[in-house]
C-alpha cells in the first residue's frame, strides 16, 4: 500500500501498517508522520469530521444488542462526540490535522486539550467498536492471528477469558481492548476515552463497556453483555487485519 494515498482510496484495513507513524518518543508533544497515515480511511480523515457509516443494519446484532441500543448510542452518543469534537478544533491548529494525529497530539494534555483528547478519541473508539462485531461473529480466529494467541494466552478460550475479564473489571466507564504490544497479544482495559494507541500499543477489538453500551439490555447486567458480545459478536477477521501482517 502507498503511504501517501488520498484517504478516500484507502481500504479499510489493515490498521496498522503505519510503518513509521508512531516514531516520536512518548511524550514528545508531536507524532511524526511520514507522508500520511497508510490506515483505515476513517482515521484519516480531517475536521469536520462527519459520523462513520455503521457497517450494519440497527438490528442486525439482535438479539445480543437491541437496535434501540444501537440507533442511541451510534445515532445519539457517536454523534454526540463528532458534534462536540468538531466544535472544539474549530479554529485551532488540530483543524489541519487528521483524526488519529489530533488524538495522539492531544493524549495526557489538560485544559482545552483534554476536552479535544477525549471526543476524537471517542469518534475512534466507537467506530473501531462497530467494526470490532459482525451479525455472524464469534466462532474461531483466523489461523495466524490463532497462532499468536496461542503463543500470548495458551488457548484461544484462555484469551476469550481474559479479555472477558478486562471488559468485567474496569471500573466504571471506559473499553477492554485485545491490544498488541511488541509481539505480543494482550487484553487490557481503558478509563473513559483512553486509546491504547496513545501508548504505542496496537488495537485489534475493543468491547465498550460505558453503560450507555448494554444498560438498556441488560441493565446492571455487564458480565452477560460482554459474554453475548465476546461468544457472538466479535469479528476476529478484523482482529486479524489489525495485525498489519
Ligand atoms: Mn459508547
């Protein structure tokens, strides 16, 4: 893939085969970028951003999630934080910067900066999150993204365990991500907006768990949410795209 295509011609994945994105030492205040982001489209894209198509009908993860569900917190949350974060660039510098560049320049700022942090990184958390399922998901990881999580968990149900109890365990709002670090797999959890790749690790699925995710399903309910999500809903062919490999 070219590094430097029009957003518009990027295929949709994989993530990260941004060879060179993530260059600056942590917490240099700007993440090189050379000749562009070779990521996802939506990424890539600039201010004003407008919401992601959702690569699904509002029902089609019935019965797991509801579209009552789904038309509030893609419709009305996801919405909200593009709405909000466009508001917050207008006439700044981060206008001239694309999504993924204004979230990484943004990362552990406070003031005007954290408000820009948390909404961009909240239109990427989500759009990553819609990807993160498909109506027929579940079942088996593809071979090689099997092969390294066998190397990382032990098994693949040990894996499904852990990210399990990521999703189960963060306290309060925030995602549980299966994340690659170096070349290993692992599952982690994020407070409120926080991205991993802020911290230079690489996302293959993230599980939202603000309760705006499952509350109207299963109300208190977050373990049957993430174990509906986790043995039905997630696609693992994304995962395994994510790897870049
Ligand atoms: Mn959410």
């Amino acid at each position: 893939m070219s590094s430097n295509m029009n957003p518009k011609e990027m295929p949709d994945s994989p993530l990260l085969t941004r060879r060179g994105f993530l260059t600056a030492s942590a917490g240099a205040s700007l993440f090189m970028v050379a000749g562009g982001i070779p990521g996802i489209a939506w990424a890539a894209k600039k201010p004003p951003f407008s919401l992601p198509p959702l690569p699904y009908a509002e029902d089609a993860l019935e019965p797991h999630i509801s579209s009552k569900t789904l038309k509030l917190h893609y419709g009305k949350h996801h919405q909200g934080y593009v709405d909000k974060a466009n508001k917050l660039v207008k006439g700044t510098k981060y206008e001239k910067m694309t999504l993924e560049e204004i979230m990484l320049n943004t990362a552990g700022k406070s003031g005007k900066e954290e408000g820009i942090y948390n909404n961009t990184a909240q239109i990427w958390n989500h759009t990553f999150y819609w990807k993160s399922m498909r109506p027929d998901g579940g079942r088996k990881p593809p071979k090689n993204l099997m092969k390294k999580i066998e190397a990382s968990f032990g098994s693949f149900e040990d894996c499904k365990k852990q990210l399990g109890q990521a999703a189960k365990d963060q306290f309060g709002t925030g995602y549980a991500w299966l994340i690659k670090d170096g070349d290993t797999l692992k599952a982690i959890s994020t407070e409120d907006a926080e991205n991993p790749l802020a911290k230079g690790m690489t996302p293959l699925i993230t599980i939202d768990v603000w309760e705006h995710a499952y509350y109207l399903d299963y109300q208190n309910r977050r373990a049957e949410y993430v174990d509906a999500v986790i043995e039905n809903l997630i696609d693992w062919e994304f995962a395994a795209k994510n790897l870049g490999e």
